[in-house]
C-alpha cells in the first residue's frame, strides 16, 4: 500500500469518498512505526488500541455524514501536550511516571475534529535543544541520514512525518524549534503568530516565546490542520481573541504584486555557501511566479542568539521550579530533609541541558544581574521587533534560510553548546518579535534537505502559506521521501 506517501489533503479526500477507512489508515501508520522506528527513535508513546479506537470512532463520523476535513486523519502529537490519561513526559525522567489528568485544548481541538491521537513523539527534554540528543528516551535520527540528527527540540515529529510514519504532527516553537527540525527532514513547519494557538496544557519552557504549530508535509496540509488549532481559549491568559479564518481559503490566489524581501543580515558568512545557492534560486522561483524581491536589512539580528539565550533560560528558570519532587513527577528515594528532596530530586530527574539553561536563567534573573541581563535583554527584544515592524511597511514576507547547515552528525555539537545554540541563529528573530514564520523544503546539499524560511506580518498566516503552497505547486522538493522509507 501507497497510502503513507499521500498528503494530510489526499487522505482527507480519500476518507471522503470511502476509498480507505481510518481504521485502515491508522494500522498502516501502526504497522510503519512498528516496521521502522527501532532506526528513527521518533515515538515515546504509541497507544495502538486508543489508536484503533479513535480511528473506528472517526469512520462511524464519516458513515453518518458528520464529518470534517480532518476527520478519521492520524496526528501525531508532540509529548509537550497533556492527554488525558495518556503518559505525558516531555522527554524527561523528572516526568517519566507522570499521567496526564487532562487535555490540552490542542488536544481537545483535534479530539473535536474527529483526528486520531497517534501517539507521543520524541524531543528534547523539556523543548530544551537543537538536535534531539537531550532525551530521556535516546537519541532521534533524521530519516535522510541515520547519522545525523533531525533537528530540535520537535524532532520526533518531524522524523516521524519525514519517513511517512505519519502523514502529520504537531510540535512547539520557542526559537526555532519547528523550522528547524522541518528544514533538517525536508518538511514543511509553521510556526503561527505568539498567541495564536492555546498553549493550555503545553507544558511550559518559556511562556513569552512558545507556540505550537503544525509540521506536514506541505503548506496545505498544515493550512488544514491551522483550521483546528487555531482559535481564542479563555483558559490562556496568552490567546488571543481574535476571528480565526479558514487558512485554506487563500491557498490559490496569485503572488503577483507582493513584495519579498531578502534580509543581507541573514545572507553572511556564517551560512554554508551551497544553502545560499538553494536560497537564491528558490528566490528565482517566487519571481517567476510575479513576486518582487527586495534587498533589505534588520539591523538586529545578530542580536538575536544572545537576547534568547538570557530571555528563554530565564523563563525556564521559573517555569520548572514546579518540579521540586513534591507534588508530581520524579521523586528522589529515602530524603533526610527538604533541602535533600528538592536537590536531590532535580538533580536526579532534569538532564545535563536543563540544568545548564536553569542555571543560566537563575543567574540573569539574580539581585545585581537583573538590570544587567534580563532588563537590557528585554528593551534589545523590543528594538529587534521594531526593525520587522519598519520591514513591514516595504515588504509583505521576508526570506531567508531556515538554518546556517544542513543537519549535522549525531554527537558533533554536543560538547560545545555555544555551537549548539548557534543552530538557532535564524529562527529565534521571529519568537522574540512574536510573528509567523515556516520552513519549507527548498532543496539539497550533499544529500541533506534545505529549508527555506518565511517570515510574515503579525496573523498573516493564510497569506504566507499561500506563498508556500504556490511554490510547492511549482517545484517537488515537498515529495521527496528518504529512500529507505520508501
């Protein structure tokens, strides 16, 4: 059967008309994991029987015409999401044991939606990476070279809809953390507008900057899934209440007259001379379709890596001092005291890049460093959203690379985290400013996927996956699938 190499949209048409059931479905997906996964290490937790349950739930749907676009369709899902009674661990051992007693609204959405929860997928513990080498779980692979990574901290997701495990996922986007597992495995990513997607139930890794968003394989498909995870929840003090339109309607409408601009901040020499080639011709390809490029600078971006890695571990900081061994997850064994629980029980369940970003935001955050860090990082933020809000009134999106390499050997950055986090030099501009940006397969090097990154006004989602999806109509990188998962 073929159905794995089929689009979110040809599935969805195919449930329609009955051609395959998503009980069918769904066992495909249950039998590829079980065939391949031992290579790619992309799923925590996978529930077949629930699986199977939705599936036969979602074709009962379908036979009595109560059905959506999404209906009957396995998603997998970031292990960042609470579901309800499912094991929810964020990578880590400090949650290992930890039993969700709820649902995200994320979840809910696509629970309402008719989808099939298909399992949990690996990442980096606690959203904290660019490699997926911080698991708990072991290390993630990227489908197109064992020995590489796949990108972090959305890794399993990613891998997994790389190989057609699974036709899509969903993941979450601090500073990168979807473009850049997308753009390693040759897929398409979204990060949306910050507010945009309840981050209900998203445990957290630092509030001002975490979003979730889709990772498929195209635009289209992850308009579709934008059409259920969209939308105001009054239990987010972070959502905004806003219309949420269908992000597939605009998926047609032609590109000419829009502006792109090509920042030369990001086109420096710290980007791999062979990715600025894949750049420059998929440049050539939105021309031909009627844009207008437009040289352009932000003349804060090299900003960007050291006011992230003062605001994201800060937040963090605060964030995980929940996790103290005394109300759930991990709890170290025989305590003499509480000084002994908490340190004993952090010490033991966070791993090695946890610690280092608590220890980092714990720092920024201290009486005499506040001012100096944390203030100064804040107003830097400020001054790098106003250069894109200048961008805007000239330009309609901006492109960009994705990622200075393609992805990188296993082990290769892992004693070196200044070379890690470096990884994250083009995404994080978007997370601190707030906008939506997504990656989208643009070509090869040496064999590797390359990504190339939107970045759109505030909302103007629909527009920028319409830009997507008109170049994907005109080239195939999006189909391409590793040819050992074939």
């Amino acid at each position: 059967m073929s159905m794995h190499n089929d689009t979110l949209k040809q599935l969805s048409d195919k449930l329609a008309n009955k051609d395959i059931s998503s009980v069918e479905l769904t066992q495909h997906c249950i039998d590829r994991v079980n065939r391949y996964d031992d290579k790619l290490n992309t799923f925590i937790t996978l529930d077949e029987e629930f699986a199977l349950a939705q599936a036969k739930a979602a074709d009962a749907r379908i036979a009595k015409g109560e059905a959506n676009a999404m209906t009957g369709l396995p998603i997998a899902q970031k292990d960042i999401f609470c579901a309800k009674g499912m094991k929810t661990t964020c990578a880590s051992k400090m949650l290992d044991n930890f039993i969700a007693p709820y649902d995200a609204t994320l979840i809910t959405q696509f629970n309402n939606a008719g989808c099939v929860l298909f399992g949990k997928t690996n990442m980096d513990e606690f959203a904290m990476g660019s490699s997926n080498e911080n698991s708990f779980y072991g290390d993630c692979q990227n489908p197109w070279d064992l020995d590489c990574v796949p990108g972090g901290s959305s890794g399993g997701s990613a891998s997994a809809v790389a190989a057609r495990l699974v036709p899509a996922s969903t993941g979450t986007d601090t500073g990168g953390s979807i473009r850049q597992p997308a753009a390693f495995c040759g897929i398409t990513g979204l990060k949306p507008t910050y507010g945009r997607v309840s981050r209900y139930g998203m445990i957290a890794f630092a509030s001002s900057l975490d979003q979730a968003g889709p990772m498929a394989q195209t635009a289209e498909d992850a308009a579709m899934m934008m059409n259920v995870m969209a939308g105001f929840d009054p239990k987010d003090s972070t959502s905004v209440n806003r219309p949420v339109e269908d992000f597939t309607a605009k998926l047609n409408h032609p590109l000419k007259g829009l502006t792109i601009g090509l920042p030369k901040e990001y086109f420096v020499e710290a980007l791999n001379p062979e990715i600025a080639r894949v750049l420059h011709e998929a440049a050539k390809v939105l021309e031909s379709l009627g844009v207008t490029l437009k040289d352009m600078s932000l003349p804060h971006t090299d900003m960007g890596i050291p006011v992230y890695y003062v605001i994201g571990p800060a937040e963090c900081s605060s964030n995980l001092s929940r996790f103290d061994g005394v109300r759930y997850g991990y709890r170290c064994e025989n305590p003499v005291d509480l000084d002994d629980l908490y340190c004993r029980s952090r010490g033991e369940g966070f791993g090695p890049e946890v610690k280092r970003r608590i220890m980092m935001g714990t720092y920024a955050l201290s009486s005499g460093f506040y001012d100096a860090y944390y203030t100064k990082a804040q107003k830097v933020r400020r001054m790098m959203k106003q250069d894109f809000v200048e961008a805007f009134k000239t330009v309609d999106y901006i492109l960009c690379p994705s990622t200075p390499s393609t992805a990188f050997r296993e082990g290769e950055k892992c004693d070196d985290p200044i070379s890690m986090y470096l990884a994250d030099v083009f995404t994080v501009a978007a997370n601190m400013a707030g906008l939506p940006a997504l990656s989208m397969p643009a070509g090869f090097v040496k064999g590797l996927p390359v990504g190339a990154q939107l970045i759109g006004n505030y909302f103007d989602e629909a527009g920028m996956l319409n830009v997507a999806h008109q170049y994907q109509q005109a080239t195939d990188w999006h189909t391409k699938i590793p040819e050992m998962f074939l």
